[in-house]
C-alpha cells in the first residue's frame, strides 16, 4: 500500500509535539469536534484495531499512540482511505502522554495489545507495562473505565497480572473476547493473527477502575 502525501493524513494525525518545549494537555474535544467517549490504544502497529473497532463503534471516538512513526503514517493511510472520522492516531511516547498530557478521568477504555516484552536488562527502560504506567491508566480513566491486556507471552501477562494485582483502584472483569477468526480481518490485530495461525496461547485480562 503506498502512503498517501502528508497534507492529506494531517486530518487523521495529531500534531507532535515541538521538540524543546513542555507537551500541551490533550483537549479531547479539540481533538475530535465532539464529546463523545475516547479509548485509547497504546502501540497500534498498522492500525486494524482501530480500524475495526472504530467501524463498530462510531459512537465512540479512538485515539491510537505509536512511538515508530512509519506505522503512524501506514495506519492514517488506511484511515485516509477508508475516511474515518472517529479516530486519530499520534507518533508519541505514551509514557509522556499518559503522565503529562491527557487530564485524569477523561478516558473510557485504554487497549494495550501485544507489547514488545523487552525482555533484555539493557532494554528494561523501553517495557511499557510498569507499575509507573499502570497507575497512570488508572489516572486518564474514568470510573467504570477499562483497561484491556492481551499478550501471547505467558511470562509478560503473569507479570502484568501481579502490577494490577498490586493496584486496589482496579478489579478484574470480563475480557475482551476471542474472535472467530473466519477472515483475515476477523482478529484483534494483525499479532493476534498471526500468533493464533501459529498455534501460540493467548492470554487475555481485562480490568475496572473502580476506585
């Protein structure tokens, strides 16, 4: 798929910030032109989460945050193409915008699926699921909000699940579903297809702010 030129995903893409100065706070209204409820998703990689669950859901407003900017500009294409309007998608560090920029309580749902594990000692400061970060999901959600996990390396969910253990603000929940996978399109996202075409586990968990 060719990308299409810059001018035409600006309307899919949130502005990044200027190098040097303070990131602004994230108005959610701005962002979208509406108040309908957000969920964010950490890591979007090309985008078929959002893509599908914004053609779902279009009364919900999605906002994807990616740190490699060549899958931010795959996924506004796809978006672009498709002319959606209710998601944007960011070339950020979530860690950043997580403890910085979106103001407590204004998030729905925040959607975490399939992170590098970074398993080296060297690597340890990339993880994105630490303790810091998931006191910072309960910071952006919204009471009853939720934050869906899903992995396929048994050792990353075992230690998510001792983080959020850890977190009395939150409480386990249904999780997200497994598809039937009756199409290329018919998964979470593209791991997700690719892992269960493998044959490899998948484990899910879902947890609710309630506190």
């Amino acid at each position: 798929m060719k990308r299409l030129p810059l001018e035409e995903l600006q309307p899919y893409s949130f502005p990044e910030a200027v190098r040097g100065e303070a990131p602004p706070p994230v108005d959610w209204q701005q962002v979208f032109g509406n108040s309908n409820p957000v969920e964010v998703e950490v890591g979007f990689g090309k985008g078929l989460f959002l893509l599908t669950a914004s053609s779902q859901h279009p009364e919900i407003n999605y906002f994807g945050i990616e740190i490699v900017r060549k899958y931010q500009l795959v996924t506004a294409t796809r978006l672009a193409l498709k002319q959606v309007r209710n998601v944007k998608v960011a070339c950020a560090d979530a860690k950043i915008m997580f403890g910085q920029q979106i103001a407590p309580g204004t998030v729905q749902a925040v959607h975490i699926y399939f992170p590098d594990p970074w398993w080296k000692k060297r690597h340890n400061k990339r993880r994105l699921f630490t303790p810091e970060f998931a006191c910072d999901c309960g910071r952006v959600l919204k009471l009853g909000g939720k934050l869906h996990l899903v992995t396929d390396v048994a050792d990353y969910f075992a230690m998510e699940q001792e983080t959020m253990q850890g977190l009395p603000s939150f409480r386990e929940c249904d999780a997200i579903p497994e598809s039937r996978g009756e199409h290329d399109f018919d998964y979470l996202t593209n791991f997700e297809r690719k892992f269960r075409k493998e044959g490899r586990p998948i484990h899910r968990v879902s947890y609710e702010k309630v506190a």
